[in-house]
C-alpha cells in the first residue's frame, strides 16, 4: 500500500488537518478492514474501484465514488472491490462545519455523496479528482472547491474550537464538567454547540482521542504491560480500557495487529 499525506494551504488549515492518498493493486482474496474513529470527518474521492461498507455481519452497500463520511461512533467496516486509489480530505473535529448546513446526525456513520451534499458543485468536483490528473492538481482543485464555500465564517464556534484545541492538548483527559469550566458554558450548553459544530458530546470527542493517544502508543510499542497503558491513558483501571478498546475498533487490545486493521493501523501510525 502506497500511503502519503500533504499539508492544506494556510487559509484551509484551521478546518482541513491534512489530505492524503492511498494506491493498492487489487487482491486476489479481498479482506475486510475496520476503521476506527478519530473524531474527524472526512471527504473521499474513490479514482479506483469502490468499497463495499457493511451494514452487518454479511449486509453491506457500496460507497458512492464521491462522498463525505459522516462522524463515526462505532467501527466503520469496508472491503475493496479491486483496485485501490484513494484522494482524501481529513478535517479537523470541527473543521467540516463551515463547508455545509446539513445536521451532523443525519451524517453519523454514513457516506453521503457530494452530489446530495452540494448538489451540481459537488458532482463536478467529484468528476474533476477522479479525472486521470496528479495529486498536485487534485488538491489545487479541492481547494479552489473548499475555499468558494467557505464564505460565512459565522458559522465557526470559537467557543467549540478552543474547546477541541483543549481536549486535543490534554489527549482527551479531562471530563465534560471541567470542559465546561474552562469553557464558561453550563455542560448542556457545551453539548448543543458541540453536537451542531462537530456531532459529537465532549465526552465522545475525549475518548476517541484518548483512545487515539493509545492506540499510537501500541503501534509504536511504547508500553510494558496493557495494565501501564491503561494507567497512562487515565482509565479506571484495564476492564475498563478493554471495554472502551473494544467500543471503538472491535476487537481486544491484544488483537489489534490483526489483517483487519492494517488500514487503520497505517493511518494511526501517520497521525
């Protein structure tokens, strides 16, 4: 697999965290990849063959060519058809708001395509990065694309980005109520702007990216025993890291190197 990331213009990059390419000859015997969440939506433009993204245990649908995928709150399983090659845009927790008025919740883990996001725009753009051109000029396009939509910045919560800056800062370790403290809102209040803003809770943002800060560690084999990385990513105690581990990729920490989760793992790797 061929994995490559490339930084957003400066004017992007309070919204966009980076966008990146993935390139695979197609397999003989196709394998089933989960992705784990991470807090950030992202837009994908498939120039290859398309995936299967399944619903269950043997039902699945395939993702559109072109689509924004929603904020994932569960493991996102997907299976390639045939030949991978992927150019993607990753916002930041926040950074999607601005591009669209669509409620997050009807986003959660699905792939809405561009089309019926932005409609004509969108089917156009879809057309132009999955035209045979080089990434140098996919990103000139997703940009100019971007940047035309991002016309009202009223749409940006301060209050939620600073809030997110924080969470990030401290790997997702401090609970809602001192969020909600250092913020000066009551906890419902930090709730709404979160679930308009990011469609996520504080509390769904902290533990993804507490469990991110984990599963970095476990790549890098920065540990001694799943007992110390509990302790270090500040759960009660390892039924309770286990528990979140398996809410989040489906599998138990001792099984995350499995084939399964080679995706996941290439990504995780890079952040």
């Amino acid at each position: 697999m061929n994995y490559q990331t490339f930084e957003p213009a400066t004017m992007l990059a309070p919204f966009i965290q980076c966008y990146w390419t993935l390139e695979s000859a197609a397999d003989a015997l196709p394998q089933r990849q989960t992705i784990v969440p991470d807090g950030c939506m992202e837009m994908i433009f498939h120039y290859g063959d398309l995936y299967r993204q399944y619903t269950g245990a043997d039902s699945w649908l395939l993702q559109p060519a072109c689509f924004v995928i929603g904020q994932l709150t569960q493991p996102l399983v997907i299976e390639p058809t045939g030949k991978t090659a992927i150019f993607a845009v990753r916002f930041r927790p926040d950074g999607f708001r601005p591009f669209t008025a669509m409620p997050f919740k009807e986003m959660d883990n699905r792939a809405v395509a561009l089309g019926d996001l932005f409609g004509a725009a969108g089917i156009a753009i879809g057309q132009g990065i999955c035209a045979p051109v080089s990434t140098t000029e996919r990103i000139a396009l997703v940009e100019t694309f971007l940047s035309a939509l991002l016309t009202d910045t009223v749409t940006i919560d301060h209050i939620v980005k600073e809030t997110v800056s924080l969470v990030l800062a401290v790997k997702g370790k401090l609970d809602v109520a001192e969020l909600s403290a250092r913020a000066d809102l009551h906890r419902r209040q930090l709730e709404r702007r979160f679930a308009a803003a990011i469609g996520l809770s504080p509390k769904q943002l902290s533990k993804t990216i507490r469990l991110q800060h984990v599963l970095k560690r476990l790549l890098d084999g920065q540990f001694e025993t799943l007992t110390t990385l509990a302790h270090e990513g500040d759960y009660y105690d390892q039924a309770h890291f286990i528990r979140d581990f398996k809410a989040f990729t489906g599998v138990s920490p001792k099984a995350f190197f499995g084939a399964q989760l080679k995706l996941s793992g290439l990504f995780y790797k890079e952040k």
